[in-house]
C-alpha cells in the first residue's frame, strides 16, 4: 500500500520520448488492482496513466527541480538572473505556493558548483534556490531550492 490519499498533489519522474528525464506533476487516482501500481492524474494529459508506486513521489519544495541544457545558463551572470523566474514557473506548475521569492542579484557563489540564486519563503519556512551543475548530466545545470546551511546564514 502507498502512503498517498485520493487527490493527493504528487510528483512523477519518468523518461520522454527523447530519452532524458522528464517530471510530470497530477494527483493520486488510488491504487490500480494489479501489484505495486497506482493510478495518478497527470496535468494536462486525457486519462489517466498507471504506474509503479516507486516512480511517484510528494510534491514538495525540496523535489521540484529543474533541469536545463547548457552549463552556459550557470556561467554567465546575466543568464543566471533568469533562472529563479524559470524555476517560479516549475514551482507553480507543481502547484506550490511561495509566498516570497527575492533574487540575489547575479547570485553568490556557495560552492564549487554552484551559486545561491534567491531565496524564498513557503509554508512559512526559510529556503535558497540554488543553481548547481547537474550531478547526472554532464551539460546540464539543476536549480533546486532546499533549507539554508551554516554559509548561508552567516
């Protein structure tokens, strides 16, 4: 059995057409009668779409994450502006709500990977958007929000 309710928002990572991974974001039909598979909503698709309960996820601020093409949208400051616009969009397209989002400029280098981008408020909790070069996809950045560390606070 899943711990998901009828309507609960949930998050699916499959793979398109193409090949590269792709997030779909619905809701939780309920539990199909053959072994391991559910029933989920998908935004935007006529019908619904049966899958293994291990493929979907919560929706939360933590797991809604962007991947793009080109590390260039990382390396170049005027480009990595747009980025937290672009990631608004995908968090509003998971249906969550953020109640504040305030860009860092061009962003502040927090790793060797990456740059804080901006940083926001959800459910009345403290994040930063992060945008980092992906781990599994070579020319590939992700931008994710999660909870502050040490450096960030300091």
């Amino acid at each position: 059995m899943s711990p998901f309710n009828h309507g609960d928002r949930v998050r699916y990572a499959t793979t398109g057409d193409d090949g590269f991974p792709v997030v779909k974001y619905g809701w939780f039909g309920g539990h199909a009668e053959l072994n391991g598979l559910v029933v989920i909503l998908l935004d935007g698709e006529i019908g619904d779409a049966v899958v293994t309960a291990d493929k979907i996820e919560p929706v939360h601020i933590g797991n809604v994450t962007l991947t793009l093409d080109g590390t260039d949208l990382l390396d170049d400051p005027s480009l990595r502006q747009g980025l937290v616009n672009l990631w608004r969009a995908e968090a509003e397209s998971a249906g969550l709500e953020i109640s504040s989002l305030h860009s860092i400029g061009t962003g502040t280098p927090d790793s060797a990977d990456g740059f804080a981008i901006a940083e926001l408020d959800s459910g009345g909790d403290y994040y930063v958007l992060r945008a980092t070069h992906c781990p599994t996809r070579p020319n590939a950045i992700s931008v994710h929000a999660d909870r502050p560390t040490r450096r960030d606070i300091a």
